[in-house]
C-alpha cells in the first residue's frame, strides 16, 4: 500500500470512527468464518474448526483491537487515549496537580527571566561587525587594576602600531540643550573621529564626522541617537544640517544613528561630538594629558587578541623621542587590552553570575520537590498500577501513560512558566540601571 493511500486511509478511520469500527468487525468476522470454513472443509466438525480458530487468533474483540492497532492512526487514537486517561487521573488529585504546575511553573519562570537578562549581557557578541575585533585598552597600574588612558598616548599608540585598524577615544559628556521650553540636561560623550568605525557601525541619515574638524578650532558637530530624532527632531528628515544648541554652544548635526544601534560604551548616551583635543601639544600640563578617556581598537583582519597585547607591550617598553611621555603615563606596566565585551559587562559580571548561581539553585531545588511529589504519588498508586497490569496493560503501555501524564504536567508548568518569566523580566528591565549593557537587547525569545 502506497503512503498516500495509508495516510488516506488513516485520516478516514480517525474522522469516521463509527463507519471504520464496523468496518473492521465486518472484516474480522468474515476472516475467523472462512478460517471456520476452511478448517471444516478439511474435517473438523464446526465446534473443533470454531474453538482452532479462537485458540489460535483470540477472540473477535481482541482481534478487532489488534487490527485497529496495525495502523499509524491506531497510535495516534491510543496518544489521545493516553491523553485523556492522564487528564482525568489529574482532575481527581488537583491538589497534586496544583503544587507541580505551580512549583515548576515558578522555577521555569524565574529561571528563564534571569537567563533572558544575562545571556545577551554577558555571553552574546556585541550587536557589531566582527565585534570580536575590538578590544579595549587601559593603562595597568601597579596591582593590575585599570586606569582610564590619556589623549596623548592614544596619539602614540594610533601613529606607532601595526596591528590596529582603526584607533578612538571617548569621555562621558552632559550637555544641557537649550532652545526649547525649557533647559534639558542630555546624556552624551565627546569621542574622536573614529570612534564609530571602531564600532562598525555609521550614522543612519548623514555621513557622520569630518576627521578634519577633531581639533581644537575645528567646527562643533553632533551625532544624534535615533530615539533623540524622533523625540526633539521629529524624525525629520532633513535633520542633518539642523543647529542644536548644547551648552550654549551651537552644534551642527551631521548624522543619526539606526535605531537598531547600542552603545555600550555609555549605553544612555544620546548625542556624540567630537572632542578636539590638540594631538600635538607638549605641554605635560594640558588636558591631553589627563587619566580620563577610555581608549579601544579594533583589530586588522586576522590579528588576534594575543597578537595586539604584544605590539602594544612592545611600544609601551620602547619609548620614543618624539613621543615624550611624563611620569604618569609612562605606560611602563605595559597597556591592558581585553574584549570590549569583557570590558563593558565588568561592573555587571559578579552580580549576574551571583544571580545565575541563585537560579541554578532554585532549579536544583525545584526538580528535587517534583521528584519527592511523583514519587509519593507512583507509591499510592500501586493498587492502581496492579489492577492495569491484570488488564493486560504492559510495562510499555503503563509507562507512555506515565510519560503522557508528566508531558501534561511539564507542558502545564511551562506554560505558566513563560508568564511569570515574562513578568519577572520586566521587573528586571525596570529595576535594572539605565548604565547596564546591551539593555536593549534583553528580551524572551524562542533559544
């Protein structure tokens, strides 16, 4: 028989019930006749030919069921059995059925809220072009911990190396814009020319910042994020060339960023200007040689972490005349470079991964109360199982209905499971800081 027609015939039986069960003792009973029939030709009486072939075939009840059970809709009626047998055992013990749906609907629930709010946090890569590439870089102070870096080492650092594409440095910038009802204080950073395509990432609307103007009397221009468009430029398109008034100064806009872009080296930040710093000033007194920029780079193709740790460890131990460097900034501990990644998440690290051990617990103890209540319940259900197995139920039968029954649970709890991790998310992105990376980016999805 070819699959189409097995399909065909299977689909009927499950949707004409009554028609095939007739069907089927039709075809039983002329079966087991002409098996009388044959037996009785050869010489058995018919009382011998009907009792051979009752030995040898069972019953017509028995192998109605047997035939009904040759065909793939015979598995999916005995599921559906199943199905139903498990539901009702569970209606008549809801107080069973309450505590397990409720106990792991609650873990489920927990667990998978804090897993959707660490995952994209601290495992996923960052939302940038070969994200792997870019590395943050900090002086090394002498018990290993972090110092922001300075304008003129980056200088150095960007006309020295090798191994680096593209070089940036950024500081957190408030502005306050005026201009409108009222003064409002605006979260920003002050960045050189190329701290966007050390991201990857270029405006949406506008080309962004002339390399030309990142010096001391270069003209102010201003990148604006997608959500500060909308909100003080009403998304017009025309914003580009628009003149913000920042801190009483007058800034030209030259580009906004997509809306899918995250920041995560200051992730409220909403307006970007460049920081027109003097890279050839020589005077160790100036702001160019302050401790207050974070530095990152990413990469050439093809060079790794490893590979850039050693080309800056070899120009922080050979200093140069036309590179003087003063005491503070020597770099003689060499310069520390680590995964943006690894950088941004530092501060949220200890208390996510405090949070993770929590959940895993909380599961541990979860999975642990499930198996104490299954195991109470399989104990007063001995009598139950006895009188299925003297049924005729197998072993293999007895234990699909069990795995039906605790599907059914599991299901359940799942389900109530997503509702609580739903609402526990949100409570978590409310409770969380406008400062932590990749907010954005936390949400349930289907992994």
């Amino acid at each position: 028989m070819g699959l189409w027609r097995r399909v065909k015939l299977g689909l009927w039986a499950l949707f004409h019930r009554h028609e095939a069960d007739r069907d089927v003792t039709d075809e039983v009973r002329h079966y087991m006749e002409e098996a009388e029939a044959e037996l009785v030709a050869g010489g058995a009486t018919v009382d011998e030919a009907r009792r051979a072939v009752r030995l040898r075939y069972g019953d017509d009840v028995n192998a109605r069921e047997q035939l009904r059970a040759y065909g793939w809709e015979g598995w999916v009626e005995s599921l559906a059995s199943d199905i139903r047998l498990s539901a009702r055992s569970l209606r008549r013990s809801p107080g069973f059925t309450l505590v397990v749906i409720l106990t792991l609907g609650g873990g489920v629930g927990a667990a998978t809220a804090i897993f959707s709010a660490v995952r994209p946090v601290l495992f996923e890569p960052l939302a940038y072009p070969h994200s792997e590439r870019i590395l943050s870089l900090t002086y090394r102070s002498e018990n290993g911990s972090e110092i922001p870096s300075a304008f003129r080492t980056y200088v150095e650092i960007e006309q020295r190396n090798r191994v680096f594409e593209s070089l940036t440095v950024f500081k957190p910038w408030q502005p306050t814009l005026t201009g409108g009802e009222e003064p409002m204080r605006l979260e920003g950073q002050s960045v050189s020319a190329a701290y966007f395509d050390v991201l990857g990432v270029g405006p949406g609307v506008g080309a962004g910042f002339d390399p030309s103007a990142d010096r001391p009397d270069g003209p102010r221009q201003a990148i604006v994020s997608d959500g500060f468009w909308r909100r003080h430029l009403h998304a017009d398109p025309a914003a580009v060339g628009q003149v913000l008034h920042l801190d009483g100064d007058s800034y030209t806009v030259v580009g906004v960023m997509p809306p899918t872009f995250e920041n995560v080296t200051e992730p409220s930040a909403e307006v970007w200007t460049l920081l027109r710093y003097d890279p050839l000033v020589t005077d160790f007194d100036s702001r160019e040689w302050g401790h207050h920029l974070g530095m990152m780079g990413r990469t050439r193709a093809g060079v790794g972490p490893d590979e850039a740790r050693d080309a800056l460890d070899a120009i922080a131990q050979a200093p140069r005349p036309d590179f003087p460097r003063p005491s503070w900034a020597s770099m003689s501990r060499g310069i520390l470079a680590r995964p943006l990644r690894d950088a941004a998440t530092a501060a949220a690290r200890p208390t996510m991964l405090v949070f993770m051990g929590a959940v895993a617990l909380l599961l541990g103890v979860t999975c642990s109360n499930l198996t104490l209540l299954l195991l109470a319940r399989a104990g007063r259900r001995k009598r139950e199982f006895a009188m299925r197995a003297v049924l005729g139920a197998g072993r293999a039968r007895m234990a699909r209905y069990l795995l039906t029954e605790s599907l059914i649970l599991a299901g359940l709890g799942g389900a109530l499971g997503l509702l609580v991790a739903r609402a526990g998310l949100s409570t978590v992105l409310a409770l969380s800081p406008a400062t932590l990376p990749r907010l954005d980016a936390i949400h349930l999805d289907g992994v």
